[in-house]
C-alpha cells in the first residue's frame, strides 16, 4: 500500500510574472529550523522562494534541499531505499509542464501537462496527473491515458496493491461541476456528490478502496468525506463546511487530515476513524498526513501568509521554514 498527499493551492493559479531563470539543486539550512526527532526521517515537499522565483522544494529533517526548475512546485513524495522522488509541474510563461526529481535530477515528461502524484513499486515509478486537460499517469516514463466520460479531469492520487493500479481525482463536465473519480486499471468509478465531489488522496488495504475528497451536500457547503468501496462517510454534518486532504491507513485505523470549521472559526487537523483532532495553533492548512508507529505526522502552514511551515507530530508543530513557504505533502520513514 501507497499513501499519496496532495494539497489544494497551486502555484499556477496566481498571476505570476514570469523571470526566466534556473535554479540549481543546492543544499542549505532555514534560518531558524526547528525539527528535532529520532528514530524516523521526516520528508516534507512544496514550493519555496528561489533566487528569481518560486521553485519546488523538499526537506528531509528540517534540512532544505531545492530542485532544479524555477517556477515549479513539488507536489508529492516518494520514498524508496536511499532514493528521494517528487512529482512536481513548472510553469513556462505559456504552458505547464509535468516533471519528476530522482535525488535532486529532473526529468521532463511532457508538455501541457501537471504532476501530481508520484509512487516507486519495485523497480517502476507511477506519476500521476494531466494531459491535454485530461487524466493520465506515466509508467516509466510511457503515457497511459485514463478513460473519462467528463469534459476534463487530472490524478491527486496513486496506489498499487499487486497487479493492480488505482488512481484517484476529480472530473468536471462542460459547466465546470465536479466529481470525485477513481480509476482501477484504467477504469472509471464516479463518486458522486449530492452536488459536487472531489477526491484528493486513496489508499488500497485487503482490497478495499479508501478515497478521501470533498462533497458539497448544499449548493452553499462543503464536508470531508471519505468512501470505502464507494460508499461514503460524511466527516461532518451538512450545516458545518470542511475539506478532507490526505489520507493514511495504520492497521484497523483510518486518519485523515484536513481543515474544517469548530463553531465560528476555521481550524485544521486531522481525523482518526472519524474523531477530529484540532490544532491550536492558528493553523492555516493540514494538507498531508503519514504515520510512524503510533506517532501522526501532519504537515501544513500556521498562518495565512504560510511564513511558518512545517509538521505537527501528535499535535505538536515543528517548525522547518519562516520563508514563505508552501508544504504540499509528508513522508515519515523509520531510520
């Protein structure tokens, strides 16, 4: 079983003068990291300021490593031995363009196109995304194209359970409504919304299918939900409004991390088999989620601005980043 993370802000959805520039993969610490932790690699990715412009970004235990690519993101991770993968888009001026980063080197896949998901499975490497404003992932670098009824879609999320491959992410018809979708070997499964849907992350344990999304029960609400083999389970009732953004599995338990709303005020954490968590801390956005033993990893921002980044473990923010920054997703590997 693979967990993937995706986060719901991108980059290319600013308006953003473009600079031409490169930026080359370098190594330096944040001015005030603050991660201390044993026993377990903590990897978080995103985005960062460069020297001319954002680009994509990870740590490993509070140390930064940028990527190569000016106005790029990161937008997953991927663990394998002493190999680091992110799936990441860059922006040309004109057009994006889907990448991956094996240790730190980039790899262009295709024009007109967006990474958002990445998996390595024995000796092949999955990324997700679009082309052509439709979903689709890469195997080893060749195209497969995902059957979808809908006008456009794109991958959030990957995971293999043996032969099988599963992809989840949300379709829109001509008139922009959404709908959660996730594909089994190429093979579309819509799950549908009282209104709209979309799904952000899956995971696959003893064949059953975990999605986790948003639905809207009312034109004017949004709730966190979360199917298993379709069926879904609504994290709150219709008169209060939350976003379901990651999703792990860890034995009988589901977590999934997410923002939502406490009486008047916005909050974010997670969920373990449907009991909230809330951080206290002025967080801003909970967008991916792993777990290491007992321990619960939550990456995301602390204020609006996203001037403090990092990961809470158990609820406790660490901070890795006061400059900017954007974390999109986590990895907590045991050493």
């Amino acid at each position: 079983m693979h967990v993937q993370l995706k986060h719901t802000l991108s980059i290319f959805s600013l308006a953003i003068v473009v600079v031409i520039g490169l930026v080359s993969c370098k190594k330096s610490k944040n001015p005030t990291p603050t991660h201390a932790n044993t026993g377990v690699d903590v990897y978080l990715v995103g985005y960062a300021p460069g020297d001319s412009a954002v680009v994509a970004t990870y740590w490993k235990n509070g140390l930064k490593i940028t990527l190569p690519e000016s106005f790029s993101e990161g937008n997953a991770i991927a663990i394998q031995g002493n190999d680091v993968y992110v799936a990441g888009t860059k922006y040309d001026g004109t057009q994006t363009h889907a990448l991956y980063w094996k240790n730190g080197v980039v790899s262009k896949i295709a024009e007109n196109s967006a990474a958002n998901a990445i998996v390595v499975d024995g000796n092949d490497l999955y990324v997700g995304g679009s082309i052509d404003g439709k979903a689709a992932y890469w195997k080893n670098g060749i195209v497969v194209n995902l059957i979808d009824s809908l006008a456009t879609s794109s991958v959030s999320g990957i995971d293999i359970d043996g032969n099988d491959v599963y992809m989840c992410g949300t379709s829109w018809d001509a008139h922009g409504a959404s709908t959660a979708t996730y594909w089994k070997n190429g093979v579309p499964t819509y799950l549908k919304g009282f209104y709209t849907s979309s799904a952000h992350g899956i995971a696959i344990k003893d064949g059953d299918v975990y999605v986790v999304g948003t639905e809207a029960p009312t034109p004017y609400s949004v709730s966190a939900v979360y199917w298993i083999n379709s069926v879904p389970t609504i994290l709150y009732d219709g008169n209060k409004s939350s976003l379901g953004l990651a999703i792990a599995l860890n034995g009988s338990d589901t977590y999934i991390a997410g923002d939502f709303v406490m009486g008047d005020q916005l909050t974010h954490g997670y969920w373990k088999n449907g009991v909230v968590t809330e951080f206290q801390d002025n967080a801003n956005s909970s967008n991916g989620i792993a777990i290491n033993g007992s321990d619960v990893y939550v990456s995301g921002t602390t204020d609006i601005t996203g001037s403090s980044t990092g990961y809470w473990k158990n609820s406790n923010f660490i901070q890795i980043s006061n400059e900017g920054s954007y974390i999109t997703g986590i990895a907590a590997i045991a050493k």
